[in-house]
C-alpha cells in the first residue's frame, strides 16, 4: 500500500519537477525561412524579451528553403524536451494542401505555445486608376471582367491568399499577375502595370504617406491606427471580409504539457514588453495574446479554411 501512495506522490510531482528545472540551457528558435523575411524579424524581435522571461538565452536558426517546409521538417523532428521550438506564419497551415508527400504536419506533428502577432494587408491601387473607394473600384472590375489585374508575391503567398478570397467574397473576376517577391509586386503597382495589389501594411506604408500608392481599405476587422482614416473591407462594403498575416510559435508535438505552459507564460509576458510593442508598432504588427489552446483552435480552423481556397482556386506552390 506505502509503495503505490509513493509512486502516485512521484507521479504527481514529476510535471512540477521537470517545469521547475526548465529551461537549464539556451532554446532554439527555428525560423523556416532567410533572414530578413516577416518570420526571421519577428523571431529577432522576441527572442530577446522572451529569453528574458525564461531566465535563458533564445538563438535564432534560420532553416530556409521549399516553402519552410525545410525548417518544418527539422522542427517537426527536434527532441520534444522544450530546447526546441519554431515561429511560422501562413505556410504552417497552408503547405499541407499546396505539397504533395509532405513530410510534416500542422496539426499532427506540433504542440501550439501561442499566437504571437498579426499584421494586416492593404488593397492598394496606383494614382493612374481613378478608384478612390472599394465601391468604385468594384463598378470598374465588374464592367470589365477579366480585364483588371492585381500583384502578388508569388503563387501561395499571403498577397496571393489575400486576393483570391477577395475575388471569392465579392464575386468578381479579377486577372493574377504572380512576381517573384513582394519587391516586385509593389514595384510595379506603384508603377501602373498593374491595376491593385494586397501588399502588407508595413510594405505599403511609406508609399501610401507619400502619395505614391491610394489606399482603399484595410483587410484587418478593425481600422489601424497607423491609418486611421483608411476603412476595413468589411466598413467598405465587403461584409465580413478578414484576413491578416500571423505568426505562431510552436513546439514539436510530444513536448510535455508543463513545458508548454510555461513557454506559453513567458511569451504572454514578453507581449507586454514596451520595447517590444513599440519595434512591432515600426512593422505594423499587433500582440496576439493566446492560450495553447485557444491558439490550437484557431490554427485548425485557419488550416480548413485556406485548404477550401486551395482547392476551389486550384491554387498550387509556384
């Protein structure tokens, strides 16, 4: 009897001793795609105030390559001891339905720590067309089917995303001109060889201040602040519209609950870092504080839905 009361007290208390040891060296943060990018910023960004959180040091490794499947794939694979965690944005979600046989998956294959950040985009057009509102803009394609088009970052990219549902919500039909980059997609919207575009905030920013680019509507729920007098789709008449860029920490699936917490904890905390608001207000992002499973929730609905887009658009990964 002495014996089973002991090895239920150890039982219990061995959660609370591994979470109370935890973490006892640097963590690795996988970001699946090169330095520069939104997920290799953003990973930068928190690393630091969140290591703080953990007592630990945070060190960023960018494993690039095939879509973050690359990254994925070793993080998918990394011991589930919480040394090893990964920050991804769309593709977490969307690669499944764009890659045949891919090795990895969303759901199956990680443990959620939370939501980190949102960002918006921004339905733009260049001074040349005369739209000045999203209704106006929507008489134009509709009188002319086929003949408007609109940028993107490339084939599976949050702007192609972003364009495609817009098309589907309002019904129309509007030419897809794919570049290889955001770089070039705002290159030549600001250029006139295109008709509009669904750049991020952040990329739109200098240009709409200047003049150079009309913004006609956010895609967030919600105004922002960095250009309060710009409306949401949904203000503008397309009802419900919402579609923001996020960001997603996780852990290889198998990672022990307590661990988890307690990364989840540490991340909450370090979303309220002034410092690290004020550099996420420059990248016209916003904290998205979550549980594990409150983020777990949102990203298997986010992976249905971009999985019905794919499959109704016939979208595939360029």
């Amino acid at each position: 009897m002495v014996r089973w009361i002991c090895i239920a007290v150890l039982v219990a208390v061995a959660p609370f001793a591994v979470a109370q040891g935890y973490p006892s060296q640097p963590i690795r943060l996988i970001a699946p795609f090169p330095p520069g990018g939104s997920v290799d910023i953003t990973a930068r960004l928190v690393a630091d105030p969140l290591g703080a959180q953990l007592g630990t040091r945070i060190v960023i490794d960018n494993r690039s390559g095939a879509s973050g499947n690359i990254g994925m794939e070793a993080a998918a694979r990394a011991p589930a001891d919480g040394y090893t965690i990964v920050l991804n944005t769309i593709p977490l979600v969307t690669n499944q339905a764009l890659f045949a046989n891919l090795t990895w998956d969303p759901i199956r294959d990680f443990a959620p720590i939370g939501m980190v950040a949102t960002s918006p985009h921004v339905l733009v057009v260049p001074p040349k067309n005369q739209a000045k509102s999203v209704a106006e803009l929507l008489d134009d394609v509709r009188a002319h089917p086929g003949k408007l088009s609109y940028a993107s970052a490339g084939y599976g990219t949050t702007f192609h995303f972003c364009g495609e549902i817009f098309k589907d919500e309002t019904h129309t039909f509007i030419l897809h001109v794919p570049y290889r980059g955001g770089g070039p997609a705002l290159q030549d919207t600001l250029g006139g060889q295109v008709d509009m575009s669904f750049p991020t905030l952040a990329a739109a920013l200098p240009h709409v201040r200047s003049g150079r680019l009309r913004a006609l509507a956010i895609t967030d729920n919600r105004r922002s602040k960095l250009l309060p007098e710009v409306p949401t789709l949904d203000e503008a008449g397309v009802k419900g519209f919402y579609f923001v860029q996020w960001l997603a920490l996780l852990a290889p699936a198998g990672t022990p609950p307590e661990l988890v917490k307690r990364l989840n904890q540490a991340l909450n905390a370090a979303l309220q870092n002034k410092e690290l608001l004020d550099k996420f207000d420059a990248q016209a992002m916003e904290p998205y504080v979550t549980t594990p499973e409150e983020a777990g929730k949102f990203l298997a609905s986010e992976v249905q839905r971009y999985a019905r887009v794919i499959k109704a658009r016939g979208i595939t990964a360029d």
